[in-house]
C-alpha cells in the first residue's frame, strides 16, 4: 500500500519492520501476478515522485496507478512508497525494486532490439571515454546491457579527467566519450549531446536543522560545515557557485570519494552539494541520508556523448551511442 506519511521530514519515523525485499525470482510465481504493466507504473511514479504525473506521463487515471502500485506491494510483501505533502517517495525497499524494475524493462527492451537488428551479426570495437562521475554512476549497467545485446563488439574503456578525455577525443584516440559536458572546453571541435541533466540539491541528516525545510538557500548554509567533492571538477565548480552568490563557504574537507561524502553527511559530519546522479539515501553504513532542493538557480551537472567533430563513426560506435541514449532515457527523472 501507499503508505501516507505527513511530510518528508518524518519520513524516518515510519516503522522500519515491513517484510525484507525477497529476491526477485520469488516475486514472480507460478501465478504471474505480477505484469510489466505494474512495473511500468511503479518506474513512472518513482521518477515523477507523484501518482498523479504518472497518470498523466502513461496516459491512465490515477486510480489505476495506485491500484498497480498496491497489487505490486501485495505481492512483494514490501511497503514500496510513502505518501507526502508533496506527492510519494521511494521506501528503502522501493529504492531496491527501482532497480530491478528498470533492469526488467531494459531487459524487455534489449530483446526486443536483438530480434529487430540482428544485433549478434554486429562487431567491432569502440573505444570509450569516461570520467569519473560518469564510471561511478552511469557506466556498469549501460556495459551490461551493451554486452548482452551486442556481444560482438568489444568496449575498451579508459577513465580520466574531462581535459584529458578530450584531447583522446579529439586526436581520435577515442571513439566516443561519456563525460560531464558542463566545462567542456574545445567545443569547436567536438560534437557533444547531452543525455542527462542532474539537478544539484543539498545532502544532509535527517536530524540536520535544515531538514525541516522543503527547499533551502545557499546562504542558510554558509555558515554549516561544507564537505567537498574534488572528483569531476565539482570543488571548482561548487566554489564558482558561492562566488556568485557573494558567500564563503565554511569547508571543512575535499575528498574524492563520493562514498566518504555520503558517509560523513550521514553521521552529521557536515552538508554537502551534488548532483541528484549521485544521490542515495543510504550510506553503505546504512546510515539515512536527506536530499533537499536548493532554492538559488544552480546549473545542471550535464552528462553528454562526445566524439570528434567531422569524424565518422563506425557501426559499433553508432550502436553504442543509440544503446545509451535509451539507457539514459530509462534513468531520467
């Protein structure tokens, strides 16, 4: 069931004792019961945090939606959703369905591919280009899937820092690149096209002062202790965001693991601001973590194809390019 919650600031006061996530093999029994047709509706609900955008987004009532979600609860035995002022969020568990639900469409949509393309008849090799944020948060399952549907072709993966990847770009090192496109800088001779955009938003406890609000300024946190990110350009371009605003920021460590952030933000260490790619909940210690919006304008965090300008592109490179634009599709919010 949707379980109704009065804000998103309480949810960590829900009961923690609903029925563990069983494995997904389980979930699908000899009767069936569950559909593509219900995962479909959870995976629209999950990325538009409201039951109602995804009746609109699927063109079906709300009523219908919510009678999916509640057949899909039934028969995991898990509380997937919480209801808020705002619209719904995702439960730990839900967060875990997510991804075994948009792994079951991808899976649906590759085989589809592969009977429509003839994709095991196509080889080759690309070399591909990634940055960090990207290797960390986009990367592995958009290989697994590009594995599954074309194994004929080889991927040859090489990460380092945005500059670096374009000069191989732009020597034709690389086929193609997946990086962050916000700092781009030779853009006259390369051809970028941007397949997620990342809203930043502010990562703090749940006990934090700040968590109260629904949407907080970057001067109610100047003051708070800052952890930074160094990986990807992010202390850079974090600082330009208080220059901006006229603030100095009171930071208190640069690291450049994204796990370590979550981990220290959790235990109350300080607040952080990144991008919603990297956004989970919990820390690998298990620790809850908030995500709140942020009410200055930031720019988004941008994750974009790039590949030399003029230069034509291989079967194998063009297949990879359409595989992660429809990955990337799968994992907008």
């Amino acid at each position: 069931m949707l379980v109704e919650c009065p804000d998103q600031g309480h949810m960590n006061a829900l009961p923690r004792a609903a029925p563990p996530l069983i494995s997904l093999g389980a979930w699908f029994d000899n009767r069936g019961m569950i559909t593509l047709r219900q995962i479909r509706y959870f995976v629209a609900v999950a990325e538009a945090n409201s039951v109602s955008a995804a009746g609109a987004a699927v063109g079906i009532s709300q009523s219908a939606i919510t009678g999916a979600i509640k057949a899909l609860e039934d028969e995991t035995g898990a509380v997937l959703l919480v209801r808020h002022a705002k619209g719904v969020s995702l439960t730990h568990q839900g967060h875990q369905f997510l991804r075994h639900a948009r792994s079951i469409l991808s899976a649906v949509a590759d085989a589809r591919r592969t009977l429509e393309s003839g994709a095991h008849a196509v080889g080759g090799s690309v070399n591909l280009g990634v940055t960090n944020m990207v290797a960390g948060y986009f990367l592995a399952d958009l290989l697994a899937r590009f594995r599954r549907v074309f194994p004929g072709v080889s991927v040859q993966v090489f990460e380092d820092d945005r500059p670096f990847i374009e000069h191989l770009l732009v020597n034709g090192e690389l086929d193609i690149a997946i990086m962050l496109v916000s700092n781009l800088e030779d853009r006259d001779a390369l051809e970028t096209e941007i397949i997620v955009r990342s809203q930043c938003r502010l990562w703090l406890s749940p006990n934090h002062r700040l968590a109260q609000a629904d949407e907080v300024a970057l001067a109610d946190m100047a003051a708070e202790p800052l952890i930074l990110l160094t990986i990807d350009e992010m202390a850079a371009t974090a600082q330009a965001w208080w220059r901006k605003a006229s603030l100095q920021p009171r930071i208190v460590l640069n690291t450049a693991s994204v796990e370590a952030v979550r981990s220290l933000v959790a235990t109350g260490a300080g607040v952080a601001i990144l991008p919603d790619m990297a956004f989970r909940h919990w820390s690998l210690e298990g620790d809850r973590i908030e995500g709140r919006a942020i009410i200055d304008p930031l720019p988004t965090v941008d994750v974009g194809l790039a590949w030399r300008r003029g230069s034509p592109l291989s079967a194998s490179t063009v297949t990879f390019i359409d595989l992660a634009r429809d990955h990337a599709r799968g994992r907008a919010r």
